[in-house]
C-alpha cells in the first residue's frame, strides 16, 4: 500500500510537471488562432491558458505540494539520508525529466486530454491561487504578444514549405514571400527602363506599316511623345484603333491625353494603390529630375509579387531590364 502511494504522489508530480512546461511552451496567441480556425484541441487548452497566471500559480502550488508529501512520506518509509537520496531521485527523473520531456513534444494533445482534471485543482487550490495570480496580473500585466518581422514571417513559411507534413507548397511559399517583400522594393526595380521602351511620336500619321509596327510589339498601351522622348505627352491605348477610322490621322489624334507619372523612388505597396485609385495600369516613372526613366505597369507589381515573369503569346522578351541592360553594354562598346 505504502509503494502505491508513492507511485500516485510520482504521477502527479509528473503531471504538474509536465503541464507546467507544456502549457507555458504552447504560445497563447498561437492557440486563439487556432481555436478560431477549429481545432477543438487548442479550443479546450486555450480555455485555461487564458489566464495564465492562475493556470501557472495552479500548477506550481500543486506540484511543490505533491512533492513535499512525497518527500515526508518517503521519510517515514525510510532512514532519513536514503529517503533524501530515493525522494530526489524519484521526482528529478521520473517527477521531472521524463514528463517534461513528453510533455514538451506532445503538449496540446496532452493538455486537451487533462483540462478537466486541471480544473478540478483550479478549484481546489482557488483560494491560495487566486489572490496570488491577481497580484501578479496587475504587477506584470498581460502577457505580451509574440510579433514577428516579416524576415521572420518568411523564414516560418520557407521552413514550413520544407516541412513532410506541412500544407504549404513551393508555389505559396514563393507568392507569400513575395507578398511580404514588395513594400519594401520601389519603382526603379521594377520599371521598364526608358531605352526598352516602345515609344512612338505625336505627328506620326497613322498607316498600314504604323498598325504592323504596333501589332509586331504586342503591347496594348505605348507612350506617345512630342519632340523628345523625355517629354511624354499621351498614351496610345491600341483598343482605341479597333472599329475607329484612323487611315490619315495622326497618333496623338488617336491617343489620350491623361499621362499619369509616378516618382521612380515611389514604394511598390503605394504604387498599387495609385494604381487601384487611379483606374490606370501603365505610368511613366520620372526619377528626382523629373527625366522619364521608364514605365512602369500593374503586372511588373504582380510580378514582383508572385515571385516570376508573366509572359504571354506576344512577349518577345522574359526581362525587359535585362535587355535594356544589354542595350547599354553594345552601346558602350560601339563607342569605345
């Protein structure tokens, strides 16, 4: 009977034990959501870890006291020096290693399965633990959120993609990475730079070679300029030529007169804003000099953000940076 005890008072500081790590390791934030989202597990466990004072001052009342009985009984089954050596060893391994161990790796599932027995001893040990949690609540106040930078949100998604068991795919890691990232990039990442443009003149009267030319690009809006190409002054919307007369008539009868210019230093997270505000899906970039840098369209932001080049049937070129870069090199060398 005396060892039956001492078998009941062990698991019950293995419980205690155990709890207190599991409980406090589960992030309360992290258990909210989940309940929101269902888990019917993390619904019972977040009930508790709420308060986690009261919950935390439960736990540690009852495991110092389960092991204070275990060590006087102890004492009464044997000489004093082997009930110290027998006690510490009982409740270090089996009342601490061993529980907290388990407990660490399976804490929701375990705190789910016992909630109603921690709420029995909520109740019994009320009137010690109560007065002690609320005394901590207004000393400490509550438990401060786990918040995140979005090079650590990142991290989180591109260790769950790596994950056998997690959810997330290559392609959403990619997206969600890219969604994170692109308030922190500007318009000069992104644009088309100005010596990739596909530009055409204001006077320039419309013919049959004009359509061929325009239909070879496979853009729908061109910049149209007067003069110089830093001095743009329409967009050309080629939808605008479809069922119109346009033999005779010049671009800039044809084109429309609104030019939206947007500062090439401007964040992509406001440049899609400007975009959903102004109804508008191509502007031209002007850097600090008020110079035209380039363009830049609603699907460079989308390409920015899903993380590759959309690329239609039109497309000649992936990365028309790369091509103005190209540009650039065969100019230098011819001058050189």
């Amino acid at each position: 009977m005396d060892y039956f005890v001492v078998i009941i008072l062990v698991c019950f500081s293995a419980m205690f034990s155990g709890l207190t790590l599991g409980f406090f390791s589960l992030n309360r934030n992290d258990l909210k959501r989940k309940a929101k989202l269902g888990d019917k597990k993390a619904k019972k466990v977040y009930r508790l870890r709420k308060d986690g004072n009261l919950l935390l001052c439960t736990l540690l009342v009852g495991n110092v006291a389960v092991n204070t009985i275990l060590s006087v009984f102890l004492g009464q089954l044997f000489a004093s020096a082997i009930a110290v050596i027998f006690a510490t060893g009982l409740i270090v391994i089996f009342g601490e290693i061993l529980p907290q161990a388990t407990f660490t790796r399976y804490a929701l599932t375990f705190g789910a399965k016992l909630t109603l027995l921690v709420r029995v001893f909520i109740i019994i040990f009320w009137p010690v633990c109560w007065p002690i949690a609320r005394a901590l609540d207004k000393m400490l106040g509550d438990e401060l959120p786990t918040i995140y930078t979005k090079q650590e949100l990142a991290k989180i998604i591109e260790e769950h993609e790596n994950l056998k068991d997690s959810d997330v795919d290559t392609d959403e890691e990619r997206i969600v990475k890219g969604a994170l990232s692109y308030s922190d990039k500007t318009v000069r990442k992104v644009l088309t730079p100005r010596n990739a443009m596909f530009t055409l003149p204001y006077d320039q009267v419309i013919n049959r070679d004009t359509i061929a030319q325009i239909r070879k690009t496979g853009h729908s809006r061109i910049p149209i300029y007067k003069k110089s190409r830093d001095n743009i002054v329409a967009i050309l919307y080629v939808k605008d030529l479809v069922g119109r007369k346009w033999q005779g008539k010049t671009i800039g009868e044809m084109a429309r007169k609104e030019v939206i210019f947007v500062d090439s230093s401007k964040t992509l997270d406001n440049l899609l804003n400007n975009f959903k505000r102004k109804k508008n899906h191509m502007f031209v970039v002007q850097n600090e000099f008020g110079v035209i840098s380039g363009i830049v369209t609603i699907e460079d932001v989308i390409e920015e953000i899903i993380g590759f080049e959309i690329v239609d049937e039109f497309d000649k070129y992936a990365n028309l940076q790369e091509l103005a870069k190209q540009k650039t090199r065969e100019l230098k060398r011819k001058k050189v």
